[in-house]
C-alpha cells in the first residue's frame, strides 16, 4: 500500500494522476524544473518542489514509501546526487520505481526514431 509517493521531474504529471486514481488517500509530491509543470498539479492535491540538484529537499529521512523515476536518470549527469536523495528519503523496505528510455527499440529503428 502506497502511503507517501514522489516523483522526480514528473512533466505532465501522467504516474502521479493513476496513483490518485488507485491510492487515492496517499499523500503525493512531485519535483521538476519546469513552472508549467508545477503549474499543472494545483489542479490535483499534489505537492510542488522546485527541482535543486546538489541539495538535499527539506522532506525528512525515509519518509516515502514509493518513488518514481520515469526517463529522468539516463538523462543527467547528477545521476549520484538524486540517488543520494532517493534513498535519504526512502524508507526501508519502500519502492523505487524506474522507467528508462529505449530509443534503439526494434520499432524505433525500422521507423527511423532515433
């Protein structure tokens, strides 16, 4: 059961609307960099950190039960800092949920998407 849930750069907010939808008594946070995006979650009750690599956010050691890293990781280079805060923030025995973009998948490269 998810009780406290991050998501890390979340964009439009697309992992967070389903665990509303399926948890909907969980508490729910998100960071990103973008003021559209944290525009986007007034609409939700979801709380909106502004994204600040190399310091740690003022959520307390392993408060969260599930995090969500959704095509985020492959594409920075602070790769070791957010890790640090994930499992700062984690609690012991919770989730961390990572979803990677493939772009030389069978499709994309018939296709020419890559």
């Amino acid at each position: 059961r998810i009780r406290r849930a991050l998501d890390i750069s979340f964009g439009e907010g697309h992992d967070l609307t389903v665990l509303c939808e399926y948890f909907p008594k969980a508490s729910l946070s998100a960071i990103d960099h973008k003021d559209i995006h944290l525009e986007k979650l007034k609409n939700f009750e979801i709380a909106a950190y502004r994204l600040n690599i190399g310091k740690e956010t003022t959520i307390a050691d392993g408060a969260l039960d599930f995090f969500i890293v959704n095509r985020v990781l492959e594409r920075i280079k602070e790769i070791f800092c957010i890790n640090h805060e994930v499992f700062r923030i984690l609690k012991p025995g919770g989730l961390f949920s990572i979803g990677v973009t493939n772009n030389l998948t069978f499709r994309n490269c018939i296709l020419g998407n890559f």
